[in-house]
C-alpha cells in the first residue's frame, strides 16, 4: 500500500492527478520546449560554423552581414533568449501554482482553529 502511495504522490508532482492539470502540464511542455530550443540553437550554430551553405537549401541565411560568424551569433543569442523566456514562464507558473496550494493549506490550518 505504501508503494502505491508513493506512486500518487509522484504522479501528483508531475500533474497527471490533481489540481490544475493542464497548467503543470503547461508548464512542464514549456520546459521541454526551452530545452529543445537551446539544444537546437547550439546544433544549428555549430552548423552555421562548420559549413554555411549546409543550410541555404532550407531558406536559411547564413551569411548575415556577410559573414557566418556574425549568423551563428545571432542565432545563439536568440535561441538562449528564446530558452530563458520559456523557462521563465514555467517557472512563473510554478511558483503561482505553490502559492494556491500553500494559500489552501494555511486556509485549512485556520479553518481547524
């Protein structure tokens, strides 16, 4: 029973039961998402660098103000941006979401007084 137990109370960490499901799940989808984009950033920098016209069959312009250095820069700079904003959100989520359930235990705790 005590294995069980266990077993709700990860799944309530990671919002498959609970309260506000699709928020946690928001937030969670948010993170995999930054983490994608940061990863995709450096892959795509590192390409840009190794070999710039790799990625002009795609529409993608490496040579910006003619020189690749300067694309796989801006490139980086904007996918660590991107990273943080999203991460950030997920947070931001987070954190509302343990306000309303510390506000609901302290509720609790002066309801029994």
């Amino acid at each position: 029973m005590s294995k069980l137990k266990g077993v709700v109370k990860e799944m309530k960490k990671y919002g498959v039961i609970g309260r506000f499901k699709m928020l946690r799940t928001l937030a969670l989808l948010m993170r995999v998402i930054g983490w994608i984009t940061f990863v995709g950033g450096i892959g795509l920098t590192i390409t840009i660098l190794v070999s710039p016209v790799s990625l002009a069959p795609y529409g993608i312009l490496t040579n910006l103000g003619g020189s690749a250095l300067l694309a796989a820069l801006a490139l980086l700079i904007g996918a660590v941006l991107w990273t943080i904003i999203l991460i950030a959100t997920a947070e931001w989520i987070d954190a509302f979401l343990s306000i309303e359930e510390n506000t609901k235990k302290l509720r609790e705790v002066l309801d029994r007084k």
